[in-house]
C-alpha cells in the first residue's frame, strides 16, 4: 500500500488517481501511524514552504515521513514535497525542513518569467530505478518559483535548464525528490510513477 500524504496542501487526487491507473493500492491519509505502516509513501505539495511544515508538525506527520526515511520505506516528494526534504527554505523568510537531503530551497533571481512555468527538458546525470525508461531530452511539465541547491551534488538525478541548471530529480538513498508534476507530465510523468510503484514493490534504493 502507497500512503499519499494528506496535510491540507497539495494536488493529493491527481497523484491518487496516476498511482492508482499503474496498478498500486493507494490511501490519501494524513493518520501519522497510517504513514508509518505504508510500503511506499508520497509527499505532494503545493503552497508556501513554511506554511507546509507547520501543517506536517501539527499534524505529527513530520515525525512520521523522518521514521519512514530512517526505516528504509521507499518516499517521494513530489513538487513543493520534495523541496520539504531539503534542510531550509527561504521562502518568506528561512523555514526548517525535513532534512532528509542535506541543502537549501532557494528563489529564482534575475529579470526573467517567475514562476517557471510550461514544458523543459531533462539532462540526466547518472543512472537509476527511478529514471529506467526515461531518456536525456524528455519533456516534463514544471510550475515553481524555487529551486533546490543540495549539499552534495551526487544526490541530483536529472536537472533542466531555465537561466541556469535547475534540479528535477534527486535520490539519496530511499529517498526520492521530483520539482516537477510527473501527474501532468504524460509518458514520462508515468514513466516515473510507475518505477516508483516498482520501487516500492522491491524495497530497492536510488
């Protein structure tokens, strides 16, 4: 079973839906020991990052999603979830994250369209489950106004170039971080899901 993260803030039947077309068994809840019990899990996201981590703490889910990365359990953020499992953010001001990927969430500076919105191309940086069946030059749909800076460059899958190289996908372990909305990304956002779900059904690791 696939827990998707309900906190309040995030496109939660979108995902439902995708995961659910590829086969998985899927629960939207936002019962802490639900989360912890789940094979697989997925953070979605949409909203303020500072905002979002008030809602996980008072809800006890941010507990839930460390005990769910410490245990080896297969987790996916997906848009402003992945960057929740970054350090910080400074968004309107500096937020503490989950820290499950040590870096910062940072905001797009300069004289171009904020937010990035509309279809980019991925480069792909080294292999994983999580990218099999994804090519370099894919297009994938993105609406954000930050972007992650992690500690150890190692982590990052694939990234796009929009006024500089932004980061698309990133993997640490069982831990696994999409900026994108794969949910809206046709064949390769289900490309995606769909090694997820296969992830979770083998336990395996980025």
């Amino acid at each position: 079973m696939i827990a998707v993260i309900d906190y309040g803030m995030g496109n939660l039947r979108s995902v439902e839906k995708a995961l659910a077309t590829l086969g998985a068994e899927v629960v939207v809840s936002g019962d802490p020991e639900l989360v912890k019990r789940a094979a697989g899990v997925v953070l979605p996201g949409v909203g303020a990052f500072g905002d979002a981590m008030d809602h996980l703490q008072q809800l006890g889910l941010d507990a839930a999603i460390r005990d769910v990365a410490a245990a080896g359990t297969p987790l996916l953020g997906i848009c402003l979830g992945m960057q929740l499992l970054f350090s910080s953010s400074e968004e309107h001001g500096l937020h503490q994250g989950l820290n499950l990927i040590p870096g910062q969430v940072k905001q797009f500076q300069g004289d171009f369209k904020i937010p990035h919105i509309g279809w980019n191309d991925l480069t792909l940086h080294r292999e994983s489950l999580l990218l099999q069946g994804v090519e370099n030059g894919d297009y994938v749909y993105w609406v954000h106004s930050l972007f992650v800076e992690p500690a150890d460059r190692s982590v990052v899958l694939a990234t796009t170039g929009y006024y500089g190289e932004v980061p698309g996908i990133v993997g640490r372990g069982n831990v696994w971080g999409i900026q994108f909305h794969p949910e809206k990304s046709s064949r390769v956002g289900l490309q995606l899901l769909s090694n997820f779900v296969k992830l979770v059904r083998e336990g395996a690791t980025a």
